[in-house]
C-alpha cells in the first residue's frame, strides 16, 4: 500500500478521531454504515467532502468519461433520441465527480436546454465549476446549474453514473444464523464487532429463502438505501427517463455461493484491496450494485423498468464504434492505438463491458430505448 505524507495522515487522524466520538456515543459499536457514511462524506473530512484528489491519474479510480470521451458520446446519442421521442431537453446528473460527463454531453449535444448537477460534495461541486468553467464556451457552461437539493417536477433525462456503490451499506457474516457486523475502536484500530439488534439481518435471511442457502463463513454487503434514494427520485419527477449505470450482478449472481468474501472494495492510489479501515477519508470505499434490489425498489417508487443491460451493449448500441472510428480518421497510429484501447476497456466483457451494467427507468413515459434490448445491433 502507498504511504500517505504526513499531512495526509493528519487529516485521516482527525477523522479517526470523530469516527471514535461516534462509536462512543452509540456505546461502543456503530453499525458499517454508519462508519461507511461518515468516512466517505463527513462534512471536511470525509473521502468525497475533502480536496483530496479522486479522479484520473492522480486519484485513486478511473471512471468511464475520465477513460474516453466516446462514454459521453453515447450518452448524449441516447439522450438525443430520447428527446427526439418528447423527452424534455434537460439532464439532471447525480455526483458528477470531475465534471467530465458533462462537458462531453454539452459539447455532443448542445442542443440542451439545461444540465442540472446535484452533488453533495462541496468540494467536488468548486471542482466541477472550475473545469467546466474552462472547458466549456460561455453558452454551454450558462446552461448549467448546480443544485442543493432535488429539484420539483423534474421533466428530462437523470443519469447516475457510479453513484449507487458509494452508498453506505450493511455488512451481514453468516455462520450458524446471520448476524450483521458493527464497527468497534480498540485502542490501535477499528474492529468488527457483532450488533445485538440488526433490521439487515431479517432482509438477508429473506434473501436467502429464496436463492438457496448459503454456506457457513459468508460475508456479504446489504445496501438499504435503494428504496429511499428512489422513492426521493420519483417524487422530485414529472415525466422522467432515469439510467443507472455501474458495477453490480443480479442477484442470483450478488449472492452466489462462491462469492464468500462479499463485494465490499477499497480503492487507494489505484490499488484495490478489501480493508475498509486502512486511512479512513483516504480512500474510496464501494460496494458492488444489486441491480434486482434496486428493481424493485424503482418499481415500488412508481417506475417503470425499461431494461438491464451490460455496459458494453448498450454503448455498441448508441453507436460506439462508429464514432471511434470517425475519431480515430487518418490520425497517427498512436492515436488509433489510444481509441482502440478506450473502446475496448469501455466495451469488453472482461473489462467494463459486463462488469458495469446499465439499468434504465421510466416514469410517466413509454419511451422506445432499442440500446435496453439485448442482441439489438446499431445501424
């Protein structure tokens, strides 16, 4: 593991510090959650609530629109024959990270009425505002505006890009019965430690009831936010297209036998290891998606499922390789070798083409979206 400098580690003790208050006050042990929460977003000092690096190069994880330009691409490609079918022209992002995405849609599309951008870092939003600032003419960057909150009888297009796995989860281990696995502070670290009374505990053994049991010694992640975050989400649409794109299985596979270990990962310096309290506020801490849960939980909200599907078909279906091609023209071969290499992180099964996945909601709408359907080809 890379070893922070020292003002790094300054700023990860005093997180420790608030996180030992914490457990304290709750008498000893707070649920992962809690600790998942406030590592990741306590105000100044949690991961995405400080101006610590994140993103590309110098952070600590790649997402897709750091990767290429061709994942806004098609982005903008479906959001453009979404409106085409009377769709509202405006995009509402959640956690925006860089601001990459939003440049790429703007400049593809620029037809747009308005880019909304809800992110609940404040550091990120400044981030944001700058690059965009740079990035994009003044016509484009006035059709952006960053909210607090989410907005009222939002009409147009939500995109959600790696925003679910950074929800705070459960951690359930089981070994005669399930039990959900708390976080303690002895005295030079944070430990597991089990907790007395546990809603989790009950979901997962339903769970379990009806994929087959599962065997003894299993860690898993229970993420309980999907119902909330969504119930929230229809409530603030009108007329709405909602996609949803990033690392999870379907439950079958979420909860497969051979996944003893869980799905729980930690991203430091781009190294990826399973530790959660290694430099808390330091690194990333994720949990991969269960796209069934998150179903019928959009479901349940009032929306409309309109297809899940593997990152890689989707954006062959919204026109991947044509624009890769148009973009590598008669470029030099260290330009084409560069987007060969983009579409084939972006697309490949065993890169982010099925690892990453994208699971598209309708509210009020009945839209066709040809790029849910699988096996269908573009052109």
């Amino acid at each position: 593991m890379p070893v922070p400098d020292d003002a790094a580690i300054e700023h990860s003790m005093r997180l420790v510090s608030a996180i030992i208050e914490r457990i304290e006050q709750r008498g000893g042990v707070i649920g992962f959650d809690e600790y998942m929460q406030m590592a990741l977003y306590q105000p100044g000092l949690g991961y995405y609530a400080a101006s610590l690096p994140k993103f590309g190069a110098a952070g600590d994880f790649v997402t897709a629109p750091e990767i290429s330009s061709l994942f806004g691409y098609c982005l903008a490609r479906q959001a453009d024959a979404l409106i085409a079918q009377g769709c509202a022209a405006e995009v509402l992002e959640f956690g925006a990270g860089s601001g990459k995405l939003c440049a790429q849609i703007l400049e593809f599309l620029p037809t747009l009425a308005r880019y909304q951008i809800l992110d609940l870092s404040a550091d990120l939003r400044q981030r944001q505002q700058q690059y965009l600032m740079e990035r994009l003419s003044a016509e484009l960057f006035h059709k952006i505006e960053w909210l607090e909150r989410l907005p009222r009888d939002f009409d147009g297009i939500v995109l959600a890009n790696e925003v679910l796995d950074a929800m705070p989860v459960h951690i359930l281990h089981k070994q005669d019965d399930w039990q959900e696995l708390g976080v303690t502070y002895r005295g030079q670290g944070f430990a597991w430690q089990a907790l007395a009374q546990s809603e989790a505990v009950g979901v997962m053994r339903h769970i379990e009831s009806r994929l087959g049991e599962l065997p003894r010694d299993y860690y898993s992640e229970l993420n309980l936010n999907y119902q909330p975050w969504l119930k929230s989400l229809a409530e603030s649409c009108r007329r709405a297209v909602v996609l949803i794109i990033d690392y999870g299985y379907e439950q079958s596979q979420y909860y497969h036998a051979a996944r003893q270990r869980g799905t729980l990962t930690c991203h430091l310096r781009h190294r990826v290891h399973g530790d959660p309290f290694i430099y808390p506020g330091l690194q990333d801490i994720t949990a991969f998606v269960d796209f069934d849960a998150c179903a019928d939980a959009a479901e349940a909200s009032g929306f409309d499922i309109a297809g899940l599907i593997g990152q890689g078909q989707f954006l062959l279906a919204n026109g991947l390789l044509d624009e890769a091609q148009r973009c590598a023209g008669d470029g030099d071969p260290m330009t084409q070798l560069a987007i060969s290499q983009q579409v084939a992180t972006l697309s490949l099964p065993q890169e982010m083409g099925e690892k990453f996945k994208v699971l598209a909601l309708q509210k009020n709408l009945a839209l066709d979206i040809p790029a849910m359907q699988r096996g269908y080809a573009y052109g």
